[in-house]
C-alpha cells in the first residue's frame, strides 16, 4: 500500500504544473492559435467577423475583413496550424510521467457432485507508472521538431491570410474596374447614337449615302454589343468578389466609388534593399526555414530512436480470493533499459531517408528564397510600368476626347466624312478603356508588391483611400 501511496504522490507532483479540466485530457491550449493572425484585423472593432448585412456601399478595409473571416482557405489553414499545434502537446507529453490503472472483478461458480454449487469472487487491482529517464536526446528532438512544425504552419498561416487580401483587393478594384469600363462603354454607344442619328438626318435630307448611314449603324450596334459585354463582365467581378468573402456568387454586393481620375504618386525605392527585406519578412520562406529546421531535429530523433533507452517503473498489484480468503498485495520498483542490438538495419535506412529529407527541405527552401527575389523584382517593374502607363494613357484619353470632338462637329456641319468620325469615336473608346486598365494594373501591381515583399497587412490597407470605413 505503501507503494501505491508512493505512486501517486510522484505522479501528481509532476502534473501539477500543467493541471488538466478532466481527470483523463485537458482541454487547456499551450498554444493558443488565432484564426485571424494578429495585424490583418483592425483591433479597434470587437467583433469583426460578426455575420454582417451586405445593405450598404462596402469599403475595402470592409470587403478584407469579410475575407479574411469567412473564406474557406483561411479556415482551412487555422484548422491546420491546431493540428500542429496539438501535435506539440503530444511531444511534451513524453516528458510526463504515465499511470495506468487496472481493475477486474470475476464471480466465480463451482459445481460438484459432493459439494454442490460454489460461488467465489476474484478482486484484482493493479496500479502501474513509468517515466522515461534518458533516451539520448529523442523527446528533445521531437519537441523540437512539433515546435519547428508548428511555426511553419503559423508562417504558412500567414502566407494564406496575405493570399486571400491579396485576393481580396484585386476583386475590389476589378469591380471597381468594370464599373468605370461599363460606364465608358455606355457613353461610347450613346456617342455612337448621336453620330448615327446626324448620319441618319443628314440621309434624310439628301446629303449622306446609304453607305454613311449603315456604317455608323454598324459601329452603333457594336457599342451596344460591347455595353451588353461589360455589363456581364461586371456581374462576373460581383460574383467573384463575393465568393472571395465567403458568400454565394448571387449575394448582392455593393462597393464605394472610386475616383479612377486620381493620378497616384510613384516613389522610386532601392530593389535590392525591398528583397532583403522580402527575405526576412516573407511568411512562406520563413515557413520552409522553420520545415528545414523540422527535418534537422528529426534526424536527430532517428538516430535516438537506435540507442537504448532507460525508465523507472514501479507497480503495485492487490489480489482478494473469496473462496481461499486470502489477499495478496505485491509491489516493485525497478529500472529497465531497452537495447536495440539488431533490426536488419532499419534504424540505418531511416537516418538516410531523414537526412535526405532535410537535404531538400533545404533544395526547396532556396529555390523558393530565388522566387521571393524574382517576385519583388517582377511587382516592382509592373509598378513602375504601371505608373507610366498612367500618365501615357491620360494623355491619350485627352487626345482622343479632342479629336472625336472635333470630328463629330466637322460631320455635323457637313466638312468631315463619316469615317474619320467613327475613327475618331472608336480612338476614343479604346482610350477610356486603356486609362482604366492602367489604373486597374496600377492598383494591382501596388498590392502584388506588398505582398511579394511579406507586408500586406491591416495597416497598409488602411493606407489606401477606399479602405475609409462607412
């Protein structure tokens, strides 16, 4: 008995420190995991992931909020990181002490022609703890390695969130996009209705062709055709930018507008400088560094695994006997140690396979550190490119708005033909087109870099003028 009261008092003084809800689990979290990593979520509203009522203009701080808390892949990779998260507490069990209980009771029946019916009943208990003292290093290395996991998910974790912003502010500013293409095209066909209402009066009168009169009929049929286009187009952009914040593609979404005439401001930065820094902020490279540093301590676990390992044990078992009226109680303590002499050269094999692991965990990490350069490099040009494109296009829409101006009065006062008209009212429409595609791109390509470079966040969206929240 005394054994036993032995046993437990050990056992408790090693739990105490991590006491658990329940005699048998506990339902305490080591490791607390968030579903929305801190610093994508503005931290002054209480509730951001709240079921929300889509009545009203959404601002793009709004539209990544309702991302971040409702799609799938978010969710997905939060459910990820407590599962490694968990694999951690696993690891740390083993440096627990175990106990494990066994009670059985049997009856018992005897039947004999001289003495009848006999009935006995065996009572057996018996309590057993072990604690693992030295393994060479192998619990070590498999904390380490759950942890090293562990951080590579939440890295990954990161990766995603910024993945899924990312995502995000494209669908915002493609709806926006559209918006300004379908408005375009809507004043180019009403622009195409007047040249054909001139065309048809100047017909009627006697002054115009047949010819003047279908070919601007032609173009105004063509513009209708494309303001039917946009006005899908734009359909499709609400369906994917719901979709992205976890609703039906049939919600009805509605954005604030957007001055698509605002000219941004370019600040040339150093390259080289906006890599280094890509290469210590990036999540996902950090995530395969953490995956190397995994691999490393697993090797470490293997080659553990080969050498022999010692525990303490001690048990007390308690046997009652009925039909002898005997009870048996038999205790021990001893120390045990396992040597692993002869697996037909398994531990061998294992120590290769994991050191081959690491070796391209370590392939894939550099060859990941040379697309994250690669990334910021391609984002930067697209930026820059972008911001030129801007300024070359603003110039053309000017242009263009000129020169159909000056072409519909020509025709209309009877000094111009009707295919310079159409030329010039056709110039135009393109024009308005490129002007927001390279606003659109522009938008992007700002985005894409911050992302590229690891700080796409809560705080560089709140930078931007559509963020202002309504």
């Amino acid at each position: 008995m005394l054994i036993r009261i032995f046993i437990l008092i050990v056992f408790n003084l090693f739990t105490l420190s991590y006491a658990a809800d329940s005699f048998f689990y506990s339902d305490k979290d080591p490791d607390q995991i968030q579903q929305i990593p801190q610093g994508y979520i503005d931290p002054s509203i209480m509730d951001p992931c709240q079921t929300k009522a889509y009545n009203r203009p959404l601002s793009l701080l709004e539209v990544t909020e309702a991302a971040l808390c409702h799609n799938p892949n978010t969710k997905e990779v939060y459910a990820n990181a407590k599962i490694q998260a968990a694999e951690v507490g696993v690891a740390r069990s083993l440096f627990f002490p175990s106990l494990r209980d066994t009670v059985a009771v049997t009856e018992n029946q005897i039947r004999s022609q001289t003495r009848g019916q006999n009935s006995f009943r065996n009572t057996q208990n018996q309590i057993v703890a072990s604690y693992l003292l030295y393994d060479f290093g192998g619990r070590d290395a498999n904390l380490e390695n759950a942890n090293q996991l562990l951080k590579a998910a939440s890295a990954t974790q990161d990766a995603i969130v910024q993945r899924v912003l990312l995502s995000a502010v494209n669908a915002f500013y493609q709806v926006h996009a559209n918006k300004a293409i379908l408005k375009a095209s809507i004043e180019s066909e009403r622009l195409f209705e007047e040249s054909f209402k001139a065309a048809e009066a100047k017909y009627i009168a006697g002054i115009a062709t047949p010819a003047d009169k279908l070919q601007v009929n032609t173009s105004f049929a063509s513009a209708t055709l494309t303001r039917l286009t946009n006005e899908g187009l734009l359909r499709i952009a609400y369906g994917n930018l719901a979709t992205i914040m976890g609703a039906a593609p049939g919600t009805p979404i509605e954005i604030i507008d957007n001055d698509m005439d605002v000219m941004p401001e370019f600040i040339d930065q150093d390259i080289q400088a906006l890599i280094e820094q890509a290469i210590i902020q990036r999540p996902d490279l950090i995530a395969t560094e953490s995956e190397l540093k995994a691999s490393l301590a697993n090797i470490e676990s293997v080659k553990a695994e080969a050498k022999p390992k010692v525990k303490i044990e001690a048990s007390n078992q308690y046997d009652s006997e009925t039909i002898f009226l005997k009870d048996i109680n038999a205790s021990q303590v001893g120390i045990s140690v396992t040597i692993p002499f002869f697996e037909g050269y398994k531990p061998s094999y294992l120590i290769r396979s994991a050191e081959a692991t690491a070796e391209l965990k370590a392939s894939k990490r550099d060859q990941l550190r040379l697309q994250v350069s690669l990334d910021v490099w391609t984002a930067y040009q697209n930026l820059k490119t972008a911001n030129e494109s801007i300024k070359a296009s603003q110039i053309l829409l000017t242009s263009a708005e000129e020169s159909s101006h000056v072409a519909l009065g020509r025709y209309k006062e009877g000094v111009g033909n009707i295919i310079d008209t159409l030329n010039a009212q056709s110039a135009l429409a393109s024009a308005k087109q490129q002007k927001i595609q390279s606003i659109l791109n522009w938008n992007i390509a700002r985005t894409t870099l911050a992302q590229s470079i690891g700080v796409l966040d809560n705080a560089m969206i709140q930078k931007l003028p559509e963020a202002r929240r309504n």
